[in-house]
C-alpha cells in the first residue's frame, strides 16, 4: 500500500525543523506503523540519506520509548495503543499522514521525532518512591493490603511514561503521569507514610518544569496508551490538600 | 507555605473555590431577577434596595468581588502559562477532549467578563454612585434596557455563552477539589449539565417575555 | 589447564551462602564514600545493583542506552517471579525450588549458586511488597500465586501479566531515590563501547553519548555489567529492538570468559512472524499454559478453521507426549515438541508455522470473566497485533528467541574472569544450567542485584580502600578511547550500500536455521562459513548515513552488528564442541529413540567458557567441571 507522509526533520535541539514529504509505496496492512518507518529507513539509508530517527524498543507497548504525533493523534487514532502497537491496517491506501514529535516545552525535541523527556525521570526522582532499603523488609504477608485497593493501585501503576499525556493535553500538563505515580502508592499501606512529602516534592518538580495546567480537559485519559484514568488527578489533588492543611 | 499559595494546583484550587462561589451567586441573581417579571416594580426594587443597603450583604459583596477578581486573574496566569508550555504548536491537531467546552473555557470566560463589565456599567456602577442613574428604580432600567432589540440578543448571546462555560465549570471544579468517585461522578456531571442549562435558560426567560410579552 | 577458580565456599549446600557472608569481607562507611563503581545497565539487575549499592554508600554512576532508566527490557517480563515461600502450603520449598532450577537446567548448572539465587528468592519477594510493587492478591489481602512450566507447586508470584514491568518500575523507584540523595548519578543515552583495564583490573568504561556522540571516559575501583543477554542474535526474537550484547562482549574481548554460549532459550509461545519488515516478535506469556490447551489438527495441511475441528481430530502433541506435566513442560520441551509437529507438516496458518493455543475449555469451565481476570491484557495484546480475539478461536503461537543462558562466567562472587568486573543478571550464566525455567529470571536477576552482588563486591573492594579515585587520563583510558573511534570512523566511512539491520537480519535468519532450536554439525559449520561471509560482506557494504558528532542510530546498529558476528561465530562454535543435547541445546547427532535429548554426562558435565585470545584472534575452550553433591544426576522427564 502506498501513503503520503509528512514527517517533521530536525538535526538537533538547535535547528530549525521542518516537515518533509514522503510519498511512500512499500507498506502493507501486516506491518506496524513503526515498521512502515523501518521500511521508509532502509530506502533512505540505501540512498546515503539520514533516515528518520525516532525512539522505540521493545516494540510491544511495554517500555514506553515510542511516541509520536499521528494524524492528530499521540500514537496515532487507535485508542490504547503505542505507536508500535498501531497496525497499517488502521490506514486507507493513499492516505496523507502528517507526523509530528511530541510538542513540549518540557519535552525538547532532540532530533526528528525524539524529544527528551527527562523531566519525567526529574519528576519521579523528586519524590516517586517509598523509602525502604534493601534488606529491612518484613515478610510480605506482614502487610495485608485490602484487594481492592492493590487492584487500583495497580491499574495507576501500569503508566509506561510514554509522555502521550502531555502530548494530548492542550497544556502539555503532566498531571496525569504524576498522579498515577502518587496514587499507585497513596493507596497501599507502604506508601501512605512519606504520602505527604512525595506528593508535595514530585507537584513542585512538576511546575517546575514548565508543564502547563491541568484544565480537567481529559485529553490525557482518552489519549493514555494504557488508558490510566483522570480519577488518579483527582485523587492526587486530594493527596495534595490534605498534605497541606494537616 | 510558599509552594503552597505558588503551586499549580493552589491556583486551581482558588478557581475551583471562586468559581463554585460565583456558581451559588447566580443561582441568587436568578432569584431576583424573576422579581422582573411582576408587573408591580415594588418587589424587585425592594430587594434591590435590600442588597444593596443590608451590611451582611455587603461583607458578601466584597467576597464576590474578591471571586470575581481572584477567578480571572488565575484564570488568565494559568491560561498563560499553558500556552507558554507549548510553544511550538501541531500542525494537525484531532479532536481528541473528552469535554468540548474545556477547550474553549478562557474564550467563553473572556465574552462572559465583556458582558459583565456592561452590566456593571449598566447596574452596578449606578448603584456605586459611579454612573449616573436612579438606583432606586433599578426595575425601571431593565425593562427599558429589554425594550432594546441590540441589548436582547447580546444578553441572549452571552447566556449561551455562560451555559458553555458553566457546562465544563461545574464537574471541573469537583474534580479539582479531587472530587471524583465511581458512582458519584456521573451525578455530578449530570447536575453540571443541567444547571448549565436551566439557569442560564431562566435569565434568558426574562428578557424574552419583556420583549415579547410586554 | 583450567585457570577457572569458581570460588565456592566448602560446607553443606545450604549454609555456603551464610557461611560465605559471615566470613567475606566487610568495607567501612566512612571508605564507601570514597570507592566509585560504575553499574551498565538498568534493567532488574542494573537498577537493583546501582540503588543497593547506592543504599549502602558507595559512588555509583549507572549507565544506559535508553532515554530513560525506566526502559531497560526487562520491563517487557509478564507472567512472574518465583519464591519459595510455601503460602499456597503446596510443600514447595528452597530445596523444591533449586532442585526445579537445576534439573529444568538439565544439569548444567552450579549447585551453589542455584541453591543461594533460591535462598534469596524469599527477600526479593518481601522487599518487592515493602517498596509498593502491587502483586496479585487474593480477597484476605494476601499474595496470590500462579503455576508455571517445569514445576509442580504453585509459586510464582505475579501482577497481571506485568509482572516485569511491575518489578523494574519497583527498583526504578528505588533507584530515583538514590538519585535523589547523590548517592548514584544516572548517565541514560550512554552506550558502553569498551572496558578499560589497568593493571589486570577493571578500572572503567568508555561510552558514547548518543546524543552528541561525544565519547567519554568514566572511571571507577570496580565495573557491573548488567546488560542482559544476546537473544537478538535471530534479529527476530522477543527482546527490544536494541537489547544487546556489545557491553558484555567487548568485555570478553578485554579478558572475560564467555561461557555457554550455545545455550539460548526459544520461548514456545510467541506471536508468529506476520510481514517481512517484521522487527520482533511479541512474547505471550508462558502463564497462558496454565489454561490454554495446544493443539494442531491430526490430518496433515488440514486448512479448516480451528474452531470447526472435532476434538478427535485435533492432536494435543504436548498432553500427548508429556501426560505428567502437559501444557506445562518446560519451554524447551515444547519449543521443540511444536517445531517437530510443524517441520511435520501439521503445522496451522498460511506458512504452516504455527500451532494452536486454545482456551475454549478454559473459558468453558471457568467463565469468561475468570479468563479475562487471568490474561486479559494479554489477550488484548493478541488482538491488537493480529486482528483476532482469543476469546473467540485459539491463538496462533510459535517459538522465538527469548532468553540466553549463556553469557559471562562468573564465579560464586559473581566477578567475572577480570578482577573488579562483575556481571549480573541475564548477562552472566551462572544459574539456569542449559535451560531456564519460567519466572526464574526475574529471579534470579533481582536476586542478583539486592542480595547477592552488594556482598560480594564489598569483599573485593576492601582491597581497594586505598586506591585513590581513578584517573581518565590514564594511557589505558587513551588507548580504550582511541580504539573505540577507529572502530566508529571505519564503520562510518565504509560508505556501502546496505543498511546494518539488513545484515542483521541474514545473519538472524542463518543463527534461527542452524543454530536455534536444533542444531548439527553439518549446518554449524555451514553457518560458521555463511556468517564469516556476511562478516566480509558487512565491512565492504555497509552504509552508515550521517556523522559521528551527532544523533546517529544507524551508526549504533552497525556497531552492535558488528558484535553480532563475533558473537555468532562464537556461539557455533560451543555448539559444534558440545556434541551432546542438553536443555535447549538439541544436537540432532544426540537424541532418544523418542526424539529426547540425549545428555551425555561423562564427557560434558562441564562450563564450557570460552577465552578470546585477542593477539592470534582464536577463543580457546577452558572447562569448569560441574559436581552435583546434593542432587542426584538423572535424566530429565516430563512424561
């Protein structure tokens, strides 16, 4: 099948980017939308031209690494999937595909459609963890935890940190990823101890960063690969009030 | 003490309070403005006076100004600095909000603050002394203002626009007070929707009856 | 001729560990300040090492090729992590667990060191629950367990299937926050290119930025490689698309043995090859076994829908062959038990390469719902990459490279052959023999990283307290870093016409024909000579766009390419020397009447690990004898 692409080139960081037009015949339904890309690549490489750099890894929608802007879309118009789960056959042959890094003051782009998202390992240095050191944990049946709360503390836990939130929102906030964080532990017995500090040091990190507001658009939620829900934001802002009047 | 009046999330917190403040208030307005709809202007004009005169009332004034002011000034820093997040925008960008107004919530809310510094200038401003008018005769200056086609539809326009506002306002603000549960949500969003349509529906009663009717 | 000192303390199986603590070496806080140890990697193993050690005191800077720490592959684990806690009562315990890993092994690893990864399994689960990793539980809020392939009790502990995500996240955490406290300072987006050794020890590293592509030097009293194994081998396998074995094999190249190479697990249920532009292939969780049947039709190229097909016509090859274990033999069994029935011809899907997972009975007996709380995302992952619901027909699996055994050898210190370089997690090859059991990684790597390697690394480093901070200026550093760019300036200035991954992906396919599930002598040697040919092509055709000073991924394909075919040449060549079959090691000349493998215990029991002999460019073969004193040597059934 054949798709017309455009695609934002940019060296690095200090250049000045641009869309190019690639008008490409060799895609076919079976393939992802990354390995489209891969295909696009071995042509320009065959040719001595750069190929188009983007992240990606484990190519099964687990590490996080890929990301871009599909049509519109953060990982394209499939909802709950990453880019390397989208599938060619969501496209129609002859279709215009505009394709765009994530936009971001916090997410600078560093070449192509790579942006940098060390921020969000800012934002979890500064508070996302529970502080137990190796060797003094007690036997794990010493801490019951209700199933229920385990549960939802693992459907916050599932964020891969792919950065879509940010992309979708029309703030580019980020409060969805920080909130999954606070509240995967605000809701277990082990991370209810430091509940106070974490929330505070990784909100203050956040808005340091240059990330915009949260307007409660709910881009995020319906843009989130793994689907984590704007109850978590809710939550989050309860963590923080508390945090600060008591 | 610092991180807390500076954090984002105090900010939103401040619009959430303010909002919902401004939210009641409305509800009272409407209140009195039904008063509009007596042929007898003696009750609306007593209850006028009353707000104005009774020194509770004016302590809460104050508070609703202090709303006003603290609700659009947050307003327009955050808005600000989300658009200061993005400084490159997409070159194509999806529908992709889950609540439509939210997108639109600092143009509404700009058209929602042309109509109230009208109204001031019509209402307010007379009762301050500021403008010239007869601020015991406030039932007069209303139905002389709905006798004026130009005045109606504005008045209309900028109802419309506030129901959109108040559309998103109402479960936002919930939702920022971190109001937001499994079961309860839906109600919320629920009475959300429908107060942004019946209030704003009950203002827009008024004029059209005067116009119309009267 | 061995040189190989395994360092295993004397005494019986169980106290070794102890023993070995109570007697090791210990350094003081105030001298942990002072030492610096650089950690590669940040999968389980990396993090967990470089936050412990963090933890402890030391200066550690934590290197990695991803954006972010967060990446590292083995987020990509689903079905679980094993511990030999008991809580389901089933009489599972440590000696259950190490007796598993050794015969699931099929005994070709080291008694000790299996028995302390077992020891410790418990510790990994308990500190897994303190630092808020949210595993199953069950409604008295207690830990559920799940069955896996290979064993009879019910341990492994398990969330969804995301367990690996759920660990590593859980260490990242706690890496984060030795980052926070200085304690480690992370380099992600940095490649480890070279070891540098001064005076016979491991001293440091050089790294590219893969930003800039500035090479750096970086110094330390002692290196961690943690860098996983080299299933990429097969281009096509279940790993990232950029996992690789570069760090581990520049640091064999630099005097660390390798050992086992041959040994490399081929995972039964993966998601077949779908297009030819195919980069991966997406691992279905072996805890799909515990419910889901595998099947293909009795008539041969029978094309009709699986679902039409009577159950007498369908061959459940697995509960056929092994009725004691069924579905849930070990992976290499049923890797090669699905290859037999499809090089039979009986195999299903348009390229006859694949077999049927079936859970209509499953669902049938259980509900939807129960299923859909097991492996739901799983079941959405199917659905998203082919189209078709499991819920509705039987997914198509085949096996893929998944897991390499073999790696760097270490000692029971788990320092490699060059004093000061450690290597942990799947990048070594100490505990799971010639073939590894589900959920045992996580494990063991874990294991690895918390428990086991801050020990042993104090025991060396104590002798370094007095070694002042290392100097990048060193000759040592100089000439590490020079050789880098003359590697990095040839492969950029070849200016041929093919791309790295297309010599990936031949070198793949020849590695999967003869030297994957089955191997013999014939086709080794005809891989050794096809892979020596693609090595030459590759220097003569190889195009690398772009520049060095910059953001170059094709140029770090090229490089791990490179890799790939020494690698390769390597892992023929323990194949050809290890004539019997063994795990996942099936040499064809070595099997049963019934098509087993066929061990041969008298004249293999043995680490095959491998020197590189950089000045003649040969690898001579030095072995370390395996003696089981514990467990008796049997041959390994599942029927």
């Amino acid at each position: 099948m054949r798709v017309k692409l455009k695609i934002w080139r940019q060296k690095d960081a200090n250049s000045k980017g641009a869309f190019v037009n690639y008008d490409f015949d060799g895609a076919s339904p079976e393939m992802s939308f990354l390995e489209m890309l891969d295909a696009l690549n071995t042509r320009l490489i065959e040719k001595g031209e750069d190929p188009i750099a983007f992240d990606s890894d484990c190519r099964e929608g687990i590490c996080g690494a890929c990301g871009m802007y599909i049509n519109g879309y953060p990982h394209g118009p499939v909802k709950g999937i990453t880019t390397c789960h989208l599938s060619m056959r969501y496209f129609k042959d002859g279709q215009n595909i505009v394709v765009e890094p994530w936009r971001s003051k916090a997410f600078p782009v560093i070449r192509d459609l790579i942006v940098d998202r060390n921020s969000f390992d800012k934002i979890q240095v500064a508070g996302g963890f529970i502080s137990t050191n190796v060797g003094s944990a007690p036997d794990s049946h010493a801490i019951p935890v209700i199933k229920e709360k385990s549960d939802h503390s693992f459907d916050s836990a599932i964020c891969i940190g792919c950065g879509a939130c940010v992309a979708a929102c029309k703030n580019a906030s980020a409060m969805l990823f920080v909130s999954a964080k606070v509240s995967q532990y605000a809701q277990i017995p082990q991370g209810k101890i430091e509940a106070k500090e974490r929330v505070e040091a990784m909100i203050q990190k956040m808005d340091e960063l240059g990330f915009g507001n949260c307007t409660n658009t709910g881009a995020c939620e319906a843009q989130c690969p793994k689907e984590i829900s704007v109850i978590n934001i809710a939550r989050m802002n309860r963590e923080f009030y508390v945090a600060k009047i008591s | 003490m610092s991180s807390f009046l500076g954090s984002s999330l105090t900010k939103k917190i401040v619009m959430a309070f303010a909002g919902l403040f401004l939210i009641m208030f409305l509800l009272v307005h409407l209140g009195l403005n039904l008063f509009l709809l007596s042929d007898d202007p003696g009750p609306f004009n007593k209850a006028a006076h009353f707000m104005a005169s009774n020194p509770v009332i004016k302590i809460f004034e104050l508070v609703l100004m202090g709303g006003f002011l603290l609700h659009i000034l947050w307003g327009v820093i955050l808005q600000i600095q989300n658009w200061l997040a993005r400084p490159v925008r997409y070159k194509k960008m999806a529908e992709t909000q889950i609540s439509f107004f939210s997108k639109y919530m600092i143009y509404t809310g700009g058209i929602i603050l042309i109509f109230l510094i009208i109204h001031f200038v019509n209402f307010y401003f007379v009762k301050l002394g500021l403008v010239e008018g007869d601020h015991e005769n406030f039932y007069g200056m209303a139905h002389e203002l709905f006798q004026l086609p130009g005045y109606v539809v504005f008045y209309l326009v900028a109802l419309l626009i506030l129901g959109f506002h108040l559309n998103h306002a109402f479960q936002s603000a919930f939702q920022t007070l971190g109001l937001n549960h499994e079961t309860y949500t839906p109600c919320i969003k629920f009475v959300g929707l429908a107060y942004s349509i019946v209030v704003p529906a009950g203002y827009a009663v008024i004029p059209l009856i005067i116009y119309f009717v009267k | 001729m061995t040189k190989l000192n395994s360092k295993i303390p004397s005494g019986p199986l169980a106290e070794k560990w102890t023993k070995y603590k109570d007697t090791a070496n210990l350094v003081n806080p105030a001298n942990k300040k002072k030492l610096d140890v650089i950690v590669v990697g940040t999968g389980l193993a990396g993090a967990s090492a470089a936050s412990s050690l963090g933890e402890l005191g030391y200066q550690v800077k934590n290197f990695c090729y991803q954006d972010s720490s967060r990446r590292a592959h083995s987020v990509a684990a689903q079905g679980g992590i094993n511990a030999a806690k008991n809580y389901r009562n089933d009489g599972d315990s440590i000696y259950h667990l190490f007796y598993d890993m050794i015969k699931g092994g099929d005994y070709r690893a080291r008694e000790a060191n299996v028995y302390r990864a077992a020891q410790v399994s418990n510790d990994v689960i308990d500190h897994f629950t303190a630092i808020g990793v949210p595993f199953a539980r069950d409604y008295g809020g207690n830990l559920d367990n799940r069955s896996f392939g290979g064993v009879q009790v019910s341990r492994t502990f398990y969330a969804k299937g995301l367990t690996g995500q759920q660990c590593l996240l859980g260490t990242y955490s706690s890496l984060n926050r030795q980052i926070n406290k200085g304690m480690v300072t992370m380099y992600p987006r940095q490649e480890m290119l070279d070891l540098v050794v001064i005076d016979g020890k491991a001293r440091g590293i050089i790294t590219r930025n893969l930003i800039t592509g500035e090479i750096e030097r970086h110094s330390a009293h002692a290196v961690v490689l943690a860098t996983g194994g080299y299933g990429t081998i097969y281009y096509l396998s279940t790993l990232a698309v950029n996992s690789n074995p570069s760090a581990a094999w520049k640091a064999h190249k630099k005097g660390a043995y390798f050992a086992n190479p041959s040994f490399v697990q081929i995972h039964p249920t993966s998601i077949p090859q779908l297009n030819d532009f195919q980069a991966k292939l997406t691992l279905m969780s072996e805890s799909l076994r515990n419910d889901g049947r595998i099947w293909v039709p009795k008539a041969k190229g029978d094309k009709r829908h699986a679902n039409t097909i009577p159950n007498e016509e369908r061959d459940y090859f697995l509960e056929r062959r092994y009725p004691a274990f069924g579905n849930l033999v070990p992976r290499d069994v049923a890797s090669r038990a699905a290859k037999e029935r499809c090089d039979a011809g009986y195999g299903v899907s348009d390229t006859g390469l694949a077999v049927n997972l079936d859970f209509r009975d499953a669902i049938q007996k259980q509900g939807k719902k129960a299923i859909e709380s097991k492996y739901g995302n799983l079941f959405e992952m199917y659905e998203t990459i082919t189209g078709t619901s499991p819920y509705d027909e039987p997914m198509r699996i085949y096996p893929a490279g998944h897991y390499t055994m073999g790696g760097l050898w270490v000692d029971y210190e788990l320092m490699t052959t060059v004093p000061g370089l450690y290597a942990i997690g799947e990048s070594n090859f100490s505990d799971h023999g010639a073939n590894r059991l589900g959920a045992s990684s996580l494990m063991q790597t874990s294991g690895d990283g918390y428990f086991i390697l801050p020990y042993t690394i104090a025991n060396y480093l104590s002798d370094e307290i007095r070694t002042p901070r290392i100097s990048t200026d060193l000759k040592e550093f100089e000439e590490a870093e020079k050789e880098v760019m003359n590697q990095l300036e040839k492969l950029i200035s070849i200016k041929g016409t093919k791309s790295a991954t297309s010599f990936h992906r031949k070198l793949g396919k020849i590695m999967w024909d003869y030297c994957g599930m089955s191997r013999n002598e014939e086709g080794l040697n005809k891989a050794r000579v096809m892979v020596k040919k693609l090595k030459e092509d590759f220097y003569k055709d190889l195009m690398v766009p772009g520049g060095l000073n910059e953001l170059n991924q094709e140029l770090e394909k090229a490089g791990r390419v490179a890799d790939y075919f020494d690698v390769a040449d390597l892992m023929i060549t323990d194949a050809l020397n290890r004539t019997e079959s063994c795990g996942a090691h099936f040499r064809e000349e070595s099997q049963t009447e019934e098509g087993e493998a066929k061990r041969n215990d008298a004249d293999f029991m043995y680490v095959a690990a491998w020197e590189y002999n950089s000045s003649k460019q040969i690898h001579q073969l030095h072995k370390e004898d395996l003696k089981y004193e514990e467990v008796e040597v049997k041959v390994r059934s599942y029927k």
